[in-house]
C-alpha cells in the first residue's frame, strides 16, 4: 500500500476520535486530540482558538497563495436506531464503525495525512493551512467562522466532507425568512376588520409559485418553500397578524443579498431574514484543482447537503472520503479502502496543483 505509515496513523486516530464523544459545541476533547496528534507528528507551529486546530507548512512563503485544507471534527448526536456502542471504534472485514467515522472523521483523517505529506517539502507553489474545525453540524458562530481572520487570506479551500472523493463544485446557500402579514382586528360574525390570513395567503401563493429567471446548470431553479405558519388566537376574532417562515435553498446563480432584495420588492409582508451567512458556493470548473481531480477520472456534481462551505469567501470544491448518504444513520460506518483511496487521491491531486 502507498502511504501505508500516513494510513497507520489516520486509523489509529480516527479510531481515537471515534471513542471520544464530540457533538457539536461538547467537541473539546476531540479537538485535544488533533492538536496534540499535529505536534507528535513534528508540526512546530499548531494554532488551537475554541475548539478549533489549524497550521501551516514547515516553509511557509507569505509571499505565495496559501491553501485552505479544512473538514470538522463535532458530530450530531446518536440516534436512537444505534444497535452498535456509537463510541465503539469497531473494524469488521473493510468497515470502521462509529459515530462520525464516515462524516467527517475519515475526511479530517485523511486531510491531516495530506498536509503531513507536504508539510517539510520546499519550493511548492502554494502554502498549505490545515484546519479542523467544530460547529459544522449546527452551522455555530464558533466554528472554522471564528478562525478565519486569524488564518490568513486564503486563494481557495478543499472542504472535506463524505462524497465518494467526488468533486462538489457548487452548493446551496441556505436563508430563513421570518414573514408578518398585517391586517386589522375584527369580530368574524360582522365581516369586521382585514384578515391578515387572507393577506399573508396572497404572499404566499407567491413563493409557491414565483420562479426567478436565472437557474443553476447544477441545481436548477432556487427553491423556497412555506414550512411554518400561525395566526389567531380566538375562532371569532380576525386575526391582526400572520406570521409565517420560509425556507429558501439559493443557488450559485444569486447572492444570498440579491435573493433577499427581490422578496422584500415583490411580496407585501414584512420580511426579516435571520442570517446572510450561510452562503451558496462555486467553483469554476475550469480552476486548476478541479482540473487536476478531472484528470483522475474524478467527476463534478453539485451538492445538495450543506457543509462549511456556506462560511467561505473564496473558491472552494468539496471533496471527502466515505458516503453522504450513511452521515446521520445509525451505525454509520467508513471503509478502510476508502481511506486508503482517500488518502493517495488528495496527495495526487494537490501534487498536480501545489507541486
């Protein structure tokens, strides 16, 4: 096997991150163990703030570009379908069991191996910073957000989530929208007052069937959709407000801004966002990473799960070991091959970029 002593070491840690709970925000103890594994492997510099762990290539150049290599190390909880210990690092044939062995501990494992394999070489064309980072899970304040204005500019990120070491190059921005029609108070029994039901009932036959002209080539149409709704206190009472939510899933054809500019123009409720952070992403095909996994016989597709692709402000693919559809189930689990796939694929495909 190729890179069998950065194999080693990735099992043996993802075994030890496995037996140590980490749901996001309770992640520190397995951010201890990033840190600690970085230093034993002879990195000079590891930076740790919250529960987030990163550092750069021995010959850092700030006169080169630099690299992001990030993926996180929190968890959601176990559900209750668990028939195995979720805690229990266990291997049978080719699967390591455990909780978030597949999302993300095999893709955090194997992209620490990569930065080690670069980590002493000279006169490579970008720098290197790894990150692992927590508060994926739950998109928290405290995650790779909390560390991007200490880790430098960044030319562009390889995020490493389970995509069968596929190349996500676009992903779905994600806002909330907090929703209030207005009308005026009324007894039901004499057609008295404006019902705000009625009102808001017009607001959203729009984003029902409202299309905005530009579709993604990956994803299509942007999709909004009414997922909450209350009004009224009393059966003979008019109501005064309705106050509804809406999901709305952008694509990489609009900012999350110039979606949000255009609701508040067309529709007649009040609208409050909750956030703008959670961004959707893009990067050209034509970019040199891309490039480089095309090569490979790696293909592009366009992701509908989310990721800390969302906090990014630059090009980012993603591109990560194991399967998006075992994250989340019970007794998720990761092959070992795919590690050791994992593994030589990243190392190849940043050779072709960085070396």
């Amino acid at each position: 096997m190729r890179y069998q002593a950065l194999y080693d070491n990735a099992i043996a840690l993802l075994q030890q991150l496995i037996a140590t709970p980490s749901v996001s925000r309770s992640e520190e103890n397995t951010a201890l163990l990033v840190e600690q594994f970085l230093m034993q492997q002879g990195v000079e510099k590891v930076h740790r703030h919250l529960n987030n762990v990163w550092a750069y290539n021995r010959h850092f150049d700030a006169g080169k570009p630099t690299i992001l290599l990030n993926s996180h190390h929190d968890t959601v909880k176990p559900n209750s379908a668990y028939t195995r210990d979720p805690f229990a690092p266990t291997i049978e044939g080719d699967c390591l069991y455990g909780l978030g062995s597949n999302d993300a501990g095999a893709s955090v494992v194997g992209l620490l191996s990569t930065f080690l394999h670069f980590y002493n070489a000279e006169n490579l064309r970008y720098n290197i910073c790894i990150a692992i980072t927590g508060e994926e899970e739950v998109s928290g304040h405290n995650g790779i957000e909390s560390i991007l204005d200490k880790i430098g500019e960044i030319e562009f990120a390889l995020v490493g989530e389970p995509t069968q070491m596929q190349m996500a190059i676009a992903e779905r921005g994600l806002m909330v929208l907090d929703c209030t029609a207005r009308g005026i108070a009324g007894h039901a029994a004499r057609n008295e007052g404006d019902n705000a039901i009625y009102n808001a009932m017009r607001d959203i036959e729009w984003f029902r069937t409202y299309k905005f002209p530009l579709e993604s080539e990956l994803f299509g149409a942007i999709k909004m959709s009414v997922t909450q709704i209350d009004a009224g206190y009393q059966h003979n009472i008019v109501p005064a407000e309705c106050h509804f939510v809406v999901d709305v899933r952008v694509t990489d054809r609009y900012t999350n801004q110039q979606v949000l500019d255009h609701i508040k123009q067309s529709v007649k409720c009040e609208v409050k966002e909750r956030s703008l952070r959670l961004k959707p992403s893009y990067i050209d095909p034509a970019h040199p990473i891309v490039q480089a996994g095309l090569a490979l016989g790696r293909t592009t597709f366009g992701s509908p799960t989310s990721s800390d692709q969302m906090l990014l402000s630059v090009p980012s693919l993603k591109m990560g070991i194991g399967d998006s559809a075992r994250s989340h189930s019970a007794d998720e689990y990761v092959k070992l091959s795919e590690i050791a796939e994992g593994i030589e694929l990243y190392i190849e495909i940043l050779t072709k970029v960085i070396a």
